[in-house]
C-alpha cells in the first residue's frame, strides 16, 4: 500500500475514551497559530463523566489566551465547602469545611478561584472551537503504528467502514501522543514509565447518580475513603452528582450491576430520604504513579495521561495535561513554520519533566491524607492553584535581573513562581487599567491577558530610551508579521507621551499594575518577553538580552540576528 505524501502537519491521537482535553488543547493551539492537523480518536463514541472537573486558575488563563473561557465560566461551578455527616445516621452534620478559601481576584490574577466543569463539557466547548477553525474530531480512528523517519511520520490509521477495517497510511511531520496510559504511542516509542502500582487493594469507585433529597451547595461525605467513604459532588447537570466510592470489594460487578451499585450507595449513606436514579460513566480508579523519562523522541512526542498517570486528589491531573500541551504547542509551531531549529522541542521535556514530577508528589500525598482521613487531603488552595509553577531553571529563559536557577532542584518548580519575586519561567501577571496613548478621552482601558495570546511572543518595553526602543522593534520586525508583539508601556501619570518607533500598542499604566506586576521601577529601562504560553522568557535591560533571547527561542544556528 502506498504511503499518501505529506498532508497533514501533525497528526495528534487523542485518549482513546473520547478525545481528551489534552488533544483538543494542543490542536486548538496549532490550529490558531495556522498549523494543520488531523485528530484521531480511536472510540467511536463520546463519554459522559465528571472526571478533570476541577479547572484550576491557570487552565483558566490558558483558557482566557485560547478564547474558550467564556464559554466554560457559562457552565462551570464554583468550588464548594465539604459537609460531612455523622454514622450511624448519615443526617446529622458532622463539620462542614471549605475545599478552598475563595479569594478576591488582584490585578495580576484575575482568575484565582477554581472551578468546576465536567470533562465532557470542556470537551464539547474545545470541539465546538476547533470546528469554527475547521478542524474536526475523527471518531473511531485507530492508531495501529507508526514509523520514524528522518523528515516524517509513517502512522497506520484503521477506520471502521462497516464491518470491515479501512486501512491509511499517513505521512506528516510530526506524531503527538495523548492517547492515554494504555495508549499505543509511548509503548512503541519505548518510554520508560517509572512509578509504582499500589499492591495495598485499594479502589475507589468514580461515576454520575442521579439524585434527589440533597442540596447542591455542598460536597457530602459520609466516612473516610479508607473506611469505605462515599462523597457524592453537585455537578453543572442539575441533579446529578459525582461519586468517589471507596473501600468497594467486588468492583466488576458494581461496575456493570447498577441495582448492585445503588444498593451500596444506600448503606453508606444510611439514609432513607435519598432516591438515587439513574448512574452513568462508573470507572474504578487504583492508585497507579507513574510519569515518562522524556516527553518525545524525534518527531513524537507524548502529553497528558499518556505521560504521567496519578492520584485525581487535588485536581491537578487534567490541568498538567492542557500546561503540556500548551508548552509543546508554541515550540512545535516555531520549528513547523522554520522559524526554530527542531532543537527548541528538547525544552518541552526539560521544562515539563520537573514541574510533573513535583505534580506527582503532590497529589500522591493528597491521596494518602484523604485515605487516611487527613483533613490536609481535601485542602485545594495554595500551590495547587499552579499559579506558582515555572521554568526558573530552563535553557532557553533569560535573566539579567536576577541570577538563573541552575537546575529544577535549587527551586521549587511548583511554587517559587509565587515567592514574591517575578523571574524569568514564571507565570507572567496581568495588569489591567492600560490607556492606548491617543484614547484617554474615550475612557477605555485593556490588560495585559488581553494582549497575551498563544500565536506570538510579547515584548514589553518599559522606559526604554528612544534609541534603544528604535533597536528593539526593529529586532521585533525581522520576524514574520505577527509572531512577536510590542508593546511600549508608559509610567503612571505620563500625560502625553511621545512614542518612539511603531510598537504595536503604546499605552500608559493608568494604575500603575504593570510596573509593579512585572516588578520595574520607573527609572530603570527594562524589557519583559512573554512567550506564547504566557510565561516570562525574558526580563533583559537592553537590546543585547533582547537578542540573546530570541537567538535561543527563534535562531536555528545560534548566529546574531
């Protein structure tokens, strides 16, 4: 059978139990950075389920720069306080605790609360935008194999045309994996996947009830998870909950036996008032730890579950899974469109590879303390948040304000982000209360998240003299329309401004957010370089770090530009 020539740009295969979010994140992104692909899913069939439904408030900005917020906030619950009730009994209120502190939004974090929203609708809202770009969804496609070559990829898709098996060849550039724990991309690219595979008998039943008689402004829990615990969750589908069952001894037949499962569900409430109805997407979860060596090799790369599985406890699986394919997405589409050396991939396992082994040991902690009924278990503030995740250590980030983390080890990859200083692999801060020079009259202002966008890099210039501002855009120019940004802020209280060059946006700090967000004193000329995955590559003080950081993201030879 011949093999098509090159059609498609990147082939990604989804999770095979209904195109994960993973996949749909990664090829949004290169959809909206005018990349080509083909998503293949090999389950014919789109699941219910509640599973990844804590959004935490980075995947909320993420989801801000890929346009898909609105349409998620319009669904999303808002993290609720946990009740627990006393046995025997199951009525009367044991304590009621909050899962989170609901906290104010700031100026650099507009979006600090978690939310909830079953993966299913997440799903549909980054299909739908998928489908406004063109792209599709193939359900039922398999990935039977693939193989590398120097300039491509040879996979064989296996289609179901009835009862027989449609059989393709594809050739594209590049092959990314999220298909998965059991997927077939990192079993044949030969990954390791260290870990462990708990022997201690433990698992906890998931899945949707109906249910009537229980508000829908708490967690409820009846017992610890260890001593057979039950806590049924208020979804955004009004009367339906999500269940964790624990301590559950015959799974195979609660699996499939849905009076089976009722009736358990009954004796660990010990309650008459409840009426549970109909059940849906029922799993089991057994405590499996494991994460990849290296997120890729050559053209093939893997993200989400199919590189680390974990604990659900602390809501940070699906939320690694979309900061995974965010990070990748940039750095495919530079090497892609030849602005970047194919090198610039080696970044995503360098930067990924420490942030998801500190994930794995947070939330494997979490799953312990709540088995053990450690109140610390159900907590979901603080660093779970992932607003302090970063890249202090990584190659390509440049700092000439504050010396370079020689590795992951001499930080805190999933907290230094929010240790008060602002560097280089940090989360870059909004600023709202930016004036374009030229409307005060009118009123309007922006913020930087509304500047921010997976399609290009962002330079910030503050007080930059008028020369070097001169030097800076024209280093910006040299790169294709559209791929790096300017943007020429201006001191709080600067009436009117005389702006240098042509930056794309030329405003003033009416609030004075940006200076103190990105940490600049008026008097010293600064310029912050934002990637496209909204984390700070660069905080330089002159032309010289400008181009030292774009020969490392953007040169493929290293010479000056």
């Amino acid at each position: 059978m011949a093999t098509s020539p090159i059609s498609v740009l990147i082939l990604i295969v989804v999770t095979q139990a209904g195109a994960g979010p993973t996949g749909l994140v990664l090829g949004l992104t290169l959809l909206q950075n005018g990349i080509q692909v083909r998503i293949v899913d090999k389950d014919p069939n789109r699941h219910p389920g509640q599973r990844g439904s804590g959004l935490q408030p980075r995947t909320l900005e993420l989801f801000h720069f890929l346009g898909v917020l609105d349409d998620v906030d319009a669904m999303a619950l808002s993290i609720m306080p946990r009740r627990e009730y006393k046995l025997p009994g199951g009525t009367e209120t044991l304590k009621v605790a909050m899962i989170a502190a609901i906290e104010d939004p700031t100026p650099s974090t507009p979006y600090v609360n978690a939310r909830l929203l079953g993966q299913y609708n997440t799903e549909a809202i980054l299909r739908a935008h998928i489908e406004r770009l063109g792209g599709t969804v193939e359900y039922g496609t398999e990935l039977r194999g693939f193989e590398q070559h120097p300039d491509h990829i040879e996979a064989t898709l296996v289609t179901k045309d009835g009862e027989k098996d449609k059989t393709e060849t594809l050739a594209s550039h590049w092959l990314v994996g999220t298909d998965g724990a059991r997927g077939v991309v990192r079993k044949q690219l030969g990954l390791s996947f260290i870990g462990e595979t708990r022997t201690d008998g433990v698992v906890i039943l998931l899945g949707l009830v109906e249910v009537q008689g229980l508000d829908a402004k708490h967690w409820h829990q009846w017992a610890e998870m260890n001593a057979g615990g039950l806590v049924l969750i208020p979804t955004e589908r009004t009367g339906y909950y999500s269940f964790l069952l624990g301590g559950v001894q015959d799974v195979e037949k609660l699996l499939v036996d849905r009076d089976a499962l009722v009736e358990t569900l009954l004796n660990r409430v010990e309650r008459q008032d409840l009426v549970f109805g109909k059940v849906e997407a029922v799993s089991s979860y057994r405590p499996n730890i494991r994460m990849v060596d290296k997120f890729g090799e050559g053209r093939v790369f893997v993200a989400g579950d199919a590189a680390h599985v974990h604990s659900p406890a602390g809501g940070q699986g699906l939320n690694s899974s979309v900061q995974d394919a965010f990070n990748l997405a940039w750095k495919l589409t530079l090497v892609e469109k030849g602005l970047a050396s194919p090198s610039l991939l080696a970044t995503y396992t360098e930067e990924r590879l420490p942030v998801i082994a500190a994930m794995l040991q947070k939330s494997t902690d979490l799953y312990d303390a709540m088995r053990k009924g450690d109140q610390r278990g159900w907590e979901r503030g603080g660093n779970l948040r992932m607003l302090g995740v970063n890249y202090r250590w990584s190659s390509i980030v440049v700092d000439e304000r504050t010396p370079k983390a020689q590795s992951p080890e001499s930080v805190n990859p999933y907290g230094s982000g929010t240790d008060g200083d602002l560097r280089a692999g940090d989360r870059a801060p909004d600023a709202p209360g930016l004036v374009s020079v030229g409307s005060e009259e009118a009123g309007g202002s922006t913020s930087l998240f509304s500047v921010f966008r997976p399609s290009h890099h962002t330079a910030l210039l503050f007080n930059l003299p008028a020369e070097e501002t001169e030097q800076v855009l024209r280093v910006a120019q040299k790169y294709p329309s559209g791929s790096v940004k300017t943007v020429s802020i201006y001191p709080q209280g600067t009436s009117v401004p005389n702006v240098i060059g042509r930056p794309d946006l030329a405003v003033v700090d009416k609030d004075g957010h940006a200076y103190a967000g990105y940490q600049v004193s008026p008097e010293k000329p600064t310029i912050v370089i934002v990637r496209p995955d909204g984390v700070v590559g660069g905080i330089v003080y002159g032309l010289s770090g400008v181009e030292q950081y774009f020969r490392g993201v953007f040169d493929a030879t290293g010479d000056a530009l």
